[in-house]
C-alpha cells in the first residue's frame, strides 16, 4: 500500500493512474456499449431475450434483412443528404460569418456573442421554434417567401415529401451555424496578423490572400470542424423527432432517428443495433479524419 | 541625389492618441535611414505608415516621386522585413521567395531562377525545400531578406530585425545586411531602438520621441552636436553625463559638483554664454581625462576630483562609476589600478563640453 502511494507521488504511478482514470471511464462508458451494440447486431434479439445475454448468434442475417428491405435505400440517401447539406450550410454560412465578424467594427464581438444563443438551445426547443417558422398556415417562413413573390402557394413544409428533410436540414444549419462560426473564428483570429500584411506588401489582393494565406493557415481548423460537424449532424435526433418524426411515409426519416424507433418503437433491437454499427462505421471515418487533421496543424 | 521618400506634415492619430506628431522627412535614393528612439515612440507607426498599413490622418507622401500617401500597399512597390519575420509557415522556403513574383504574375520558371539565385547570395541554397518551422532564427531572418530582395522594390522597409536574434549574430547580421544594402544600391528605412545599431548601420540617423522627430543627419553629427539633451542621452554609450553648472563668463561654467569647479567651453557658433545662466553640462564618458602625475589631487580650474564607487573591467575597458552616489560614468581603455573610495582628478576639452537648456532641453 505503501508502495503505492509513494509511486504515486514520485511520479511515474501518477503518469499512469492519470491516463488509467480516463481510459478506464471511456471503457466502461463508451467502449463497453459499443461492442455490445455491435454484439447484439449479429444475434437474434426479441422482448424476451433482451435481459441475457446469452441468444442466439444469427451472423449476418440482421445485415442481409436490413438491406432487403424497400425503405432502407431511401433512407441512407436521406441520412446522406442530411448530412452534406447540414454540414455544407453550416460550414459556408459559418466561414461566411466568421470572415465578416473577422473585419473589427464597433460591436463585432458583442454580436458574434448572440449568435452563441443557438447553440445553448435544446434541439427539441429549436425544432419547436421552427415547427411554428415552418408552419404551413401561419409560419413565417411562408409569409416571407410569399411577401418576396418566390412562392405563390404556402408550402407544408412538415407533411410535404418533397419538403419535409428540407425543413429538418434548415433547423440544422440553424443549429450548427454558431459552433462552425466560433470555431472557424477561432481558427482565423490564430492566424497572425503579419502574414497577411506580408502578403499584401507582397502584391497579393483581398482574393489572393484568402486562397493563399487564409485557406491553407485554416486546414487543420476546417477539417476539425467538418469532421466534428459530420459527428454532430449523424447524431442529430430532437429536430427529426421534434419537426417531422421522419415523416411523411419515411420521406424525411434518416438512419439515427430509424434505428431509434425500430428499438424503441418497435422494440426491434437487432435491426436498431445493425444501423447503429453502420453509422459507427462513418463515424470512425470522420474520426480519424478529425484527429489527423489537428495533428497536422501548421504553425509557424 | 532625389529624394526617394518624401513625407511632409505627416500626422497620425489612433483615436485621441497623437502617434505621429508633423513628421517631415526625405529619404534620398540609395541611402540607408535609421528610425530610432526609445519603444512606443512611433517608429514602426512611421514606417507601417510608409507601407501604407497604416492610414496617415494627415499630410503627404510621395514615393519615388509619386503621390501614395492613400495608395495601397500593394501598390506601393515597397518590401518589408517585419520583426516576426511574417514567413508564411505553410510554405518552403522557395515557395516563400517566390511568392512576391508569383503574386505579379513573374512566370513559375523565371521566379524559381530568381528564387536559387537570391537564396546564392543569402546563404539559402541548400535550405529551399524546408519549411520555416524547420529553420534556426538566423536562417528565418534570411529567407525573410530573401523574400524581400527577390524583386527590386523602391524601398526597403526593416522594424526591428535583428531583435529576436542573439547577440553575436546581430552584430554579423548587421553587416550583412548593410552589404546586402550597397550591392542592390537600394533604399532602405531601418526601424532599431538599438542606437549602436543606428549608427553602425546608416548613413542618416533619424532621432525620435513622442511621435516627434527629435532631430535627424548624420551618425556622427548627432554623436558630435546633439540638438538637444534627449538626443545627447540617447545617443552614445555609456549615456552622457549630465551635471547642473551655470555660467561664469562667456568661455567657462561652474559645475555643480563638490568644490563648485570650473571648467572652460568653447563655443561653436551658439548664443554667448551669460554669466549666472543656469546650463546643464553634458559630459560624455568617454571624454573624461583622469589626470595623472603633476596637478592630480588639485580641484581648481579645468579639474575636478570625485571619489570612486564601482570599477567594472571588460578587459579591454573600465567603466568607473564616480561621485557620492556613482552618478558620473567615466570610460577608460586599458586597466586601472584602482579601488573604490580612491579619488581621481579629471579634465575634459572644452570642444567636447555640451551645454543645454535646464527647461527646454535645447541646445545653447
Ligand atoms: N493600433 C493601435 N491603436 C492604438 N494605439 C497604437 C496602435 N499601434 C500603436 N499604438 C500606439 O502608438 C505608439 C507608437 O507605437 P509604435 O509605433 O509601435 O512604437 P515603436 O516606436 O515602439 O515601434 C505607442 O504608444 C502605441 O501604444
Ligand atoms: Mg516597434
């Protein structure tokens, strides 16, 4: 016990009871899941067999029944779509507004502040905020869109099929904007100064410098919050759940919320746990991606 | 000579603050300027000015001739070293080079040509595929030459280049960029708050304080007349001692110093001196005589006895410290036989006596 202690003290056992504490709680907290997700998507679960763990083994026959079904294709194309559209919007809206906030006028940082106000906000609130935007009778949205002559009829967002993923994506571009432009501003206020003096002295223009300066100095920062923003946005659950609940006829339905109402809907585990595995898979990709792109941080 | 750079009434406000306060200046074409002064005085203000990163609130400049004085920088054709030396860090060193003629459209070969040829003369050659990360401060300072010289800019602009290296590789830095200077035969403006540096490296030496030109010529006239007792401290080393005295007659001052001694000055084309007229006396270090043999011990006229504080010996100098309270320096080649509480009887040329207004600092 002793000894224990004065290795503790001394050094080297702190070093390593200091990575153990957290390795130990991701393990039990995140690893732990995990695999038993990924154990569940390849055995035959029902109400009955869910408190053991001992069912049967049924190898990749919850895979082959997902894909065999007509709404999965459907559904992984609205997963992709989401994703791209949310993370394009958010990351151009979110560099945008970072760009303009980066030029210092009186109250710049003041304003940068409120935008954080979206992002302190619950997603079941924003979807209940966009629910009454997007609302076909009343919404705001409609009103402005037919003020503006774009539109001669109100269009339901929420119960039309060609509209309602359209709606979800813009709440979540809404959602997203502030934490790609906090951290996109971050990013360019660590540029130093200088350099785009140096480059101006050196004849570049307002477009040269972007390109040849802002751009390549902000790799590491737009890959960490691309990849972070693909993580978010394949979690993202209270908008669906709050704006659309997938619907109509799984017109607006995407793999995370799918896989949370065959569980739990249609207490379906095996089929959630399957989905969940393949979201994981993307997940790992933009993971790896984050975490090359910091580690590759240029700086001088 | 043309004038290169001409500024005229310059004025330059950051708010309420009066950063650049009626700067004129002319830069001749060829020559190498030094702005120096102590920091916060304005001398990177004045030279970002030049640049044009910094807006002047009011007054003229012209380069070259031409009227810039609200002509972007990147229209100004003019080269900058900055302090931090500004390499860009995701860049080697070539693509640092050549990027000044990639951005005026030099085609890539002909900029790579320029680029080895310039990393020739800048001792760059076998460094152009590292990145700046991967260079020592000496070697940054050079690629951010290089990248300087690579076009022939009208003006050369340094704020403070050699601050961040050690101080043997200042000293070699110096000449080699007064080299560099004479090769091109360019001009250059070179912002220092090192007044040995000032004055080693220029052939015109712009004194600043205060957003104020304080005075400005030739290294050696300011050594030599100093306008004014800013100007007297600031350039010299040790600083110029200065001791109250008024005068006597018109050739001679009583100092303020134990035993009121009186030492005569000569005065070169100043205001007479009247008798009884407050002056404060500059005496520089340097100039002291410690009178040895037949007439030392003796305070009486021309001489003046002060006990010793502090010897400090580089070897090949003394620097003493005199008086009650070691306010007189005094600089002495060789080596001195001497302990603290010896007195020493000094003298000083009476050419080499400065005198200045008590009030206004000036010269009389
Ligand atoms: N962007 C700025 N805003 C307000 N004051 C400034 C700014 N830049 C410099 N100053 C002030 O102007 C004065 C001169 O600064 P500077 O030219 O950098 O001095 P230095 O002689 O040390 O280079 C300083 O007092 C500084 O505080
Ligand atoms: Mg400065």
């Amino acid at each position: 016990m002793k000894s224990i202690f004065s290795s503790l003290r001394d050094g080297r056992g702190f070093d390593v009871s200091l990575v153990a504490f957290p390795m130990a709680f991701l393990f039990l907290l995140s690893g732990l899941p995990l695999v038993y997700n990924i154990v569940m998507s390849l055995q035959e679960v029902d109400m009955f067999s869910l408190g053991t763990f001992a069912r049967p083994f049924v190898g990749l026959k919850n895979y082959a029944t997902l894909f065999s079904q007509p709404e999965t294709w459907p559904i992984l194309k609205n997963t992709a779509l989401f994703v791209t559209a949310s993370i394009a919007g958010q990351f151009l809206i979110g560099f945008g507004l970072a760009l303009f906030f980066w030029n210092e006028f009186p109250g710049a940082s003041w304003l940068r502040g409120l935008f954080l106000v979206s992002w302190v906000m619950p997603g079941l609130v924003v979807g209940a905020i966009w629910n009454w935007i997007l609302s076909g009778d009343f919404g705001v949205l409609n009103y402005v869109l037919r003020s503006a002559g774009l539109i001669s009829g109100n269009i339901f967002w929420r119960s039309d099929p060609a509209f309602a993923l359209w709606a979800v994506i813009l709440a979540n571009i809404w959602l997203g904007i502030s934490f790609n432009m906090i951290l996109l501003s971050v990013g360019l206020s660590s540029i130093p100064k200088d350099l785009f003096e140096a480059a101006e002295l050196d004849g570049a223009g307002a477009f040269a410098r972007f390109f040849t300066i802002t751009l390549p100095m902000m790799r590491a920062t737009i890959g960490a919050v691309v990849s972070l923003g693909l993580i978010f946005t394949l979690q993202q659950f209270d908008l669906f759940a709050a704006i659309t609940s997938g619907g109509p006829n799984n017109a607006s339905n995407v793999a995370q919320y799918w896989a949370w109402d065959l569980s739990f809907r249609q207490y379906d585990f095996a089929q959630g746990a399957t989905i969940s595995v393949i979201m994981i898979v993307f997940v790992m990709i933009a993971s790896v991606i984050y975490v090359r792109s910091t580690r590759q941080e240029v700086r001088g | 000579m043309t004038a290169q750079i001409e500024l005229t009434e310059v004025n330059k406000h950051y708010g309420a603050y009066h950063a650049l306060k009626n700067i004129n200046l002319s830069i001749a074409k060829g020559s190498f300027v030094a702005l120096v002064g102590p920091s916060g005085c304005g001398k990177s203000t004045l030279l970002r000015s030049l640049a044009g990163l910094e807006k002047i609130t009011a007054g003229r400049l012209t380069i070259a001739g031409d009227e810039m004085t609200s002509v972007p920088p990147r229209k100004r054709d003019i080269a900058m070293v900055f302090q931090s030396y500004a390499l860009y860090p995701h860049m080697t060193v070539e693509e640092n080079l050549v990027y000044p003629l990639r951005m005026r459209g030099v085609s890539k070969t002909e900029a790579r040509a320029r680029a080895q040829d310039v990393a020739g003369f800048t001792g760059l050659s076998g460094l152009l595929t590292r990145y700046p990360r991967q260079l020592s401060g000496g070697q940054r300072q050079r690629v951010a030459m290089g990248r300087a010289v690579i076009r022939s800019p009208k003006a050369f602009l340094f704020d403070e280049p050699l601050s961040n290296l050690d101080a043997a590789l200042r000293v070699s830095m110096r000449k080699e960029i007064r080299a560099l200077h004479d090769r091109l035969g360019a001009t250059s403006v070179y912002v220092t708050h090192d007044q040995i540096e000032a004055m080693t490296m220029a052939d015109h030496v712009v004194v600043m304080k205060d957003g104020v030109i304080e005075q400005q010529g030739a290294p050696l006239t300011l050594y030599d007349r100093p306008e004014n007792r800013f100007v007297a401290g600031f350039i010299g080393s040790p600083a110029m001692n200065f001791v109250a005295a008024h005068g006597i007659d018109s050739a001679s001052i009583a100092l303020d110093l134990p035993g009121r001694p009186q030492i005569a000055v000569s005065r070169h084309g100043e205001a007479p001196l009247k008798a009884g007229q407050a002056v404060v006396a500059g005496l520089r270090p340097e100039h002291l005589r410690i009178v040895e043999g037949e007439g030392a011990g003796q305070t009486g006229i021309g001489r003046f006895t002060l006990p010793v504080r502090l010897i400090e010996s580089t070897g090949s100098l003394t620097y003493l410290s005199l008086g009650e309270t070691g306010e007189i320096a005094l600089v002495e080649h060789g080596r001195e036989q001497l302990r603290p509480g010896d007195r020493l009887t000094l003298s000083i040329d009476p050419a080499l006596v400065h005198l200045f207004d008590p009030q206004t600092g000036r010269r009389v």
